[in-house]
C-alpha cells in the first residue's frame, strides 16, 4: 500500500509518533511476506512561527494558518494519514489548512493523534474530519497522552502538556505498535 503521513507537531509529540509509525508500516509489509508498505512523511511546517496568543485566537475564529508547503500529490496515494495534536478539542488549526488542500483529492485518509487527554476525551474529531474532508474516514485513533502514557493518574493539562513522547521509549513503541497495526490492516 502506496501511504503519505501529512504530520503537524507543535511539541514534538506527534513528529516522534509519525516517524516512528513510518518505520513500523515499512517493515511491516516486508514481514507479513507482501511487499512493503511505501510510505512517505511530509512534516506540515507554519509560515508563521507559532505562538501560544494565536493559537487560541486561531482556534477561536476558525483559522487556517498559511503552511511553507503542501504535498501536491495526495491523489497517487491509497492512504492518507493525517497527525497531529488536538486543540482544544478541535484537530490543531493547521490540519485544518491541510484537509482542505486534500479535500476531494484523496482515495481514503485516516485520523491518528497523541493527544492530552487531561481533559477527557474527545469525541467530536470523527464528525469534524468528515465534514472538513467532505468524505468518511478510514480510522480515528486519538492515543491520548492521560490514557496511554506513563503519567500520573488523572494528569493534569501541566502533566501531559509537558510530557514529551520522545523521552518515553516505551511509550513511544507502544503507541506506534497500536497505530501502525491500525493503519497497516487498512486495505485500498
Ligand atoms: C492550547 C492547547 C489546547 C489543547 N487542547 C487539548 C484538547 O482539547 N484535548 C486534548 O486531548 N489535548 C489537548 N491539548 C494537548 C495536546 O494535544 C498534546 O499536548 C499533544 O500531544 C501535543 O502534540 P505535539 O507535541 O505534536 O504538538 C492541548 C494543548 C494546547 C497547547
């Protein structure tokens, strides 16, 4: 299966997840005796560096923050993976910018986020990639950091606000295992 992983990360999470994923689909395909999966990562970089201000206000009014470069080619994929973190409780405003250059372009897209948590869940993410995307998705995976990390119980948003996956090895390799299965079994 031909996958592009369009990530966003602000704290590192999701770039750490994404490029660990990456590594779990290529050699996942080789293993199961197919052929390996061919997956490109594209790290969705702001024009503007992005400040915590904005970011409120860009998820106040709805924005879509202007990115340096988007992938042209979504079409030529079977599989579109979408990543990054969740703002409050919304995918981050420059997934949004993203999902609309995609939009009407791509075979099939998924969801999958390392997200805080502290909070709660987040149960609109489905609804809103459907309607932003204007299609149904393959897969919601929210890997929420309260959940599946090593924290302390009922974290709170400073606990999973200042955890960084890339320090949690372990961490690292079974939130990628739960998201590279998922994804791997997704069939054109
Ligand atoms: C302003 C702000 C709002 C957030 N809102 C949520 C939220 O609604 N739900 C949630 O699960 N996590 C929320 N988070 C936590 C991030 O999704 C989490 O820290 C994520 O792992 C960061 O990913 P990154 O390191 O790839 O940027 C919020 C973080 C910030 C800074």
């Amino acid at each position: 299966m031909k996958i592009l992983i369009e990530y966003y990360s602000r704290t590192g999470n999701n770039a750490a997840l994404a490029e660990r994923i990456a590594e779990g689909l290529r050699s996942m395909g080789a293993a199961e005796g197919g052929s390996a999966h061919g997956v490109t990562l594209f790290s969705l970089a702001e024009r503007v560096p992005r400040k915590m201000g904005g970011l409120v206000a860009d998820m106040v009014f709805g924005r879509k923050p202007a990115l340096q470069a988007l992938p042209d080619n979504v079409g030529d994929y079977d599989l579109v993976v979408f990543m990054g973190p969740l703002w409050m409780f919304h995918i981050a405003a420059p997934l949004r910018t993203a999902i609309k250059a995609a939009r009407g372009r791509m075979k099939r897209y998924c969801w999958v986020s390392v997200s805080g948590g502290a909070l709660g869940p987040n149960p609109g993410i489905a609804k809103e990639l459907v309607k932003r995307a204007g299609k149904g998705l393959a897969l919601c995976l929210d890997l929420n950091i309260a959940q599946y990390c090593e924290v302390p119980a009922g974290p709170s948003t400073g606990d999973t606000g200042e955890y960084r996956l890339a320090e949690h090895p372990g961490d690292l390799e079974r939130l990628a295992g739960i998201a590279a299965s998922a994804v791997g079994k997704l069939r054109p």
